[in-house]
C-alpha cells in the first residue's frame, strides 16, 4: 500500500513545529543509550531529515559536530531561529537524501524518521547514498515505525528483518529493538530503533 505524505515545505510553512507528531526536545532516549553503549562521545554526525533540529542541536551540546539537512528549506529556516547558539557550530543546509549534495564522509548518520517517509521505489537509492556519506565502520542510527503500530495513517512500518534486508547490500544490522516514537501523539507510536554499521 502506498502511503500518503504532506508536502513537507507546505507543512513547516503552515504548522507550527512544535505541535507536529515527531517533534521532541530532548535526544531521543534509544540514540542516547546507543551513544552511551557504544562509548561514541566525539566526531562528525549527519542528522538527516533534522525538521526542526531538535536532535541536532542535542547531539551538538554533547560536543558532536554536526551537519543538519532536511529537504523543507523552511524547516532548516525555523531551526537555526530556533537554535539561538552559534557556537554549537551546527552546519544547516537544505538538502533532499535521495539526490544529496553533501560531499563528505561522516562518522555517524542519524536518521529518525525521514527513512519510513521515503517511497519504497527509492529506499534502495537511500540505503547507497547513505553508504557513500558514511565512513568505513560509520553507525547509522535508525528509528521507524514498527510494524506493531496500528495506526492506519502515518510512515511506513518494518520488522527487524524488513530493515535487515533493505540494508543488507551495505550495512550489517548490529541490533533492531522494539521500541516507541517518542513525540507528540498520544498513544506514543510504536517504533524501531536499529543500529546498523557500513561494511
Ligand atoms: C518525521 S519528520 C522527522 C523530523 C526530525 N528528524 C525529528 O526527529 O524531529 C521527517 C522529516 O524528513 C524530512 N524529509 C522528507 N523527505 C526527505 C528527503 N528526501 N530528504 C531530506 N529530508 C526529507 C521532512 O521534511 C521531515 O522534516
């Protein structure tokens, strides 16, 4: 079944950030016990579809440098008024993933929730290009919905082996957890959060 998505510029334009479903201040809970697990506490990270930031920024404060892209440019717009730090350094740019402009090599890849956004046609496209924008042994932290999410509108859904298979050309899945999409709907989505590292 193909899903239904807003016009992502449209959205930020029109809706105030703070009321969209996705959106939480803090880092989310699962990103920071993989960060903590994994003892990763320096280096560059690539949030990608940052929507207002809110991950950046945290990512930023533990002292990550960080790179920012979301295809909305009004949504990096209403981000950097929102960030109000300069020195957190962060580098925002509008960018769309499945025809990216970036040129650099990253040591982390944070992804939640532009991936279960994307068309199924394009997921492949998505899977290399984040390949090639992280460095040899990078992590490529994941969260998206969960096929245990009943909901009927939202993002596409996966299970573990979904994401094993879609992933499986460049990355090794290291862990798939069930877990929950922390933001504004009531009740909280039920989400995957996979860690998974480049060959
Ligand atoms: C569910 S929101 C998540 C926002 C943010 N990551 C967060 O956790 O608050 C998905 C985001 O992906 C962005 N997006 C959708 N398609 C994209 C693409 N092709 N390239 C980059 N960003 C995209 C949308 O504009 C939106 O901000």
């Amino acid at each position: 079944m193909d899903r239904q998505f807003p016009d992502w510029e449209q959205l930020y334009q029109e809706q105030a950030v703070e009321s969209m479903p996705w959106f939480y201040k803090a880092l989310d809970p699962d990103l920071e016990r993989a960060l903590h697990q994994l003892n990763l506490t320096q280096g560059t990270v690539l949030d990608i579809g940052t929507g207002l930031g809110t991950q950046a920024i945290a990512l930023a404060k533990l002292g990550f440098r960080v790179t920012a892209t979301d295809l909305s440019t009004t949504a990096i717009e209403k981000a950097i008024e929102k960030t109000q730090d300069a020195k957190l350094g962060i580098l925002w740019m509008q960018d769309d993933i499945l025809n990216s402009r970036l040129d650099q090599q990253f040591d982390m890849i944070v992804d939640r929730g532009c991936f279960h956004v994307l068309p199924p046609q394009r997921r492949q496209n998505y899977v290399s290009v984040v390949a090639h924008l992280l460095k040899p042994s990078g992590y490529l932290f994941l969260k998206c919905f969960s096929t245990l999410e009943t909901r009927e509108s939202g993002p596409y859904r996966f299970t573990p082996s979904d994401i094993q298979e879609i992933f499986q050309s460049h990355f090794h899945l290291l862990s798939a957890e069930e877990t929950q999409y922390y933001g504004t709907l009531d009740p909280i989505p039920k989400a995957l959060f996979c860690i998974l590292k480049n060959f």
